[in-house]
C-alpha cells in the first residue's frame, strides 16, 4: 500500500522498484505503458495521486498473472 507519508520522489523511485520486480511487458515498456496509462507528470508534485494509480495498476496485473499462474499450475500437475 502506498505510503503518503512518503516524500513523492521517494514514492516514484519505489514503483521502480516494483516494476523491477514484476514487468509484464519489461522494465522499460512497462514503466512508460504505466506513466501513460496513470498520467504520471514529469513534476510529481503536480498530481500525486498518479502514481497511486500506476501502483493500483501494477498490483491488479500481478494479482491476474498470479492468478493465471496458479490455475496453469493446476493443470500442468494433473498431467
């Protein structure tokens, strides 16, 4: 869960590091498919809640690839 409390360029540099860890797409396409998607300005400051949304997006998508990974698993065990 975002944490508010947090300077905003901490806050971006954080996403970062999710995307490091789950890109869909890869670091690069995912990072700009999400700055698109949630508008994310060059200056934080001017919407903040943008990378709110980018998060909420990356975390539906590894909730369904997880998902989608588990039901794959099921299947490929009862082979």
């Amino acid at each position: 869960m975002p944490d508010a409390r947090l300077p905003l360029r901490r806050r971006h540099s954080a996403l970062r590091t999710c995307i490091t860890l789950f890109a869909p797409y890869g670091f690069r396409a995912t990072y700009h498919h999400l700055t698109l998607s949630a508008a994310i300005p060059r200056r934080l400051e001017a919407d903040p809640d943008a990378l709110v949304w980018a998060v909420e997006e990356l975390h539906e998508a590894r909730v369904l690839w997880l998902t989608r990974a588990e039901e794959y698993a099921g299947r490929s065990s009862g082979l």
